[in-house]
C-alpha cells in the first residue's frame, strides 16, 4: 500500500484503490502518524493536535474512538492484510508501523538526501535525476485536504522546507551542468512564487546573464530590490548587491556555486 501525504492526503491500497477517508479528525490523527511513520506520537501530542490548549474532559476517550475508526477503515476497505496490525498501540501513544518505501514523504526524504550526497561528489547529471525524482512526488501543498492543527502544521511547515531545499539543490546541479536559459521559466515561476527567496533571485540573475541577457539580468536585480524595500524595508544581501556589480563591471558571472563550494549560500536556505 501507499500513503500519500505530499499533496492530499491519499491512502491507497496494492491493488492500487484509493480510500476514503471522510471524518475529519480520523484523517488528522492518521496524518499526524503518518507524517512520523514509526515513531510512537504520544497521546499527549494527539490531544494537543486535536483540540489546542482546550482539550474536552473526554479527549482520551474520544482520541481512541478516532483510532478505532481509523482500524475499522483499513479492514472494511481491505487496506491492508488481516494479519497485518498497522496502526499499532504503543505507551505512551500510536505508531503507523510502515515501511519508509510505503509513505510519499520518507521517500521523498530520503531521495532528497542522496541527491545532495551526489551533488556534493560533482556527480552532476545523477543527482539532478535523482532530485527530480524526489520533487516530482510532489501533488500539490502538503495534506492540502487534511484541517491541520499546531502540531501538524509545524511538521508541514518542515516538508515544505524540505521541498525549497531539494529545488535549490537541483537548481544548483543544473546550473553547473550549464542549463542556464533551460532554467529560465522556472526560475522566473519560483520568484513569484517565493518572492522573498533572495536565492532563487540570485539564480535568476546569473542565468540570465549567462544567456546573453544582461539586461535583464539588471532588470531582475531591480525587482528584488524593489520587493525587499516595499515588503520590508531593506535591501538585497551584500552576496546578490555583489552580483549587480559584476554584472555593471565584466557582464559575465561566475556561478555563485563555484564561488564558494564550500556552502555559503546567497541567502539562508533548511538544511
């Protein structure tokens, strides 16, 4: 079976039928599980995902109902094998007891971690493939059908770091494979979905420039300038103000990859 988590919530059987999951706190008790496949979620951490600081007197009782209906889904839809036991009790709380291959976002993960490993052996074209692999199990937002609560959100908000950071990492693989205008529409799409990204700007310049569109290269400089002093009242960071001055004095930039291979980045990115 498969649990799909990186878009809506999607749990689908070998046989490749999709469930359906209709109550909506029994669909935020599995994510919450899922999003931590094997590992035991305290009952504590449960109750605070449901109900916030306002838990009702019955919230234990209520929380093992939601389990219940949960157990009762995967066996009425034949989910998984009769003797197979998956959402498993386990003091102080629940575990999902998955393979890593059986959620989307472990296996996002762990592709995400290799294509860095490759991109940091200068195997190039590998850990572009294996990047694009891991990104492309994305669907849309994380559990964008799931009403989540502080404790979920926060582990959403980590997935969708992750993603910023396997993007930056292929991006990065791709510029030095010297995709330069291959990267153009994506880069301009990313500005505007991240415009605060000062990263994905940077790329956005220096692909331009190494496409022979210098002008726009400045142009692009001016609009980060432009978003950063209306939405916060500062200017681009000294590495990418660095990166419109090479582009006024020599009008041809080296890679912010091969400037410092060592990790400094253009701007704060997840690790």
């Amino acid at each position: 079976m498969r649990f799909n988590l990186l878009g809506p919530l999607e749990i689908v059987a070998d046989n490749g039928r999709a469930a359906t999951l209709s109550t909506p706190k029994v669909c935020q008790v599995l994510a919450l599980l899922l999003i931590r496949p094997n590992e035991i979620v305290s009952v504590g951490a449960l109750v605070e995902e449901l109900w916030a600081d306002h838990p009702p007197r019955s919230a234990v009782t209520t929380l093992q109902t939601y389990v219940y209906h949960a157990r009762r889904i995967f066996a009425q839809q034949e989910l998984v094998r009769p003797d197979r036991e998956l959402l498993v009790t386990r003091p102080p709380g629940y575990l999902v007891d998955v393979t890593e291959d059986e959620v989307d976002a472990a296996v996002f993960t762990r592709l995400t971690r290799r294509g860095r490993t490759l991109l940091d052996d200068g195997r190039l074209e590998e850990a572009s493939r294996v990047l694009r692999e891991a990104l492309d199990l994305w669907r849309g937002a994380a559990l964008a059908n799931v009403s989540a609560g502080t404790v979920l959100r926060g582990q959403i908000t980590h997935l969708e770091e992750l993603k910023i950071r396997a993007i930056e990492l292929r991006i990065e693989a791709e510029q030095r494979l010297g995709r330069h205008r291959e990267l153009i529409p994506e880069l301009r799409a990313l500005v505007c979905a991240y415009p605060l990204n000062e990263w994905f700007h940077a790329q956005l310049i220096t692909a331009l420039n190494r496409s022979g569109r210098r002008a726009e290269a400045l142009q692009a400089y001016h609009d980060l300038r432009r978003i950063l002093d209306e939405e916060l009242g500062v200017l681009p960071t000294p590495e990418v103000q660095q990166l419109q001055l090479e582009l006024l004095n020599i009008g041809h930039l080296p890679l912010p990859a091969d400037r410092d291979r060592a990790g400094v980045e253009l701007s704060s990115s997840p690790s």
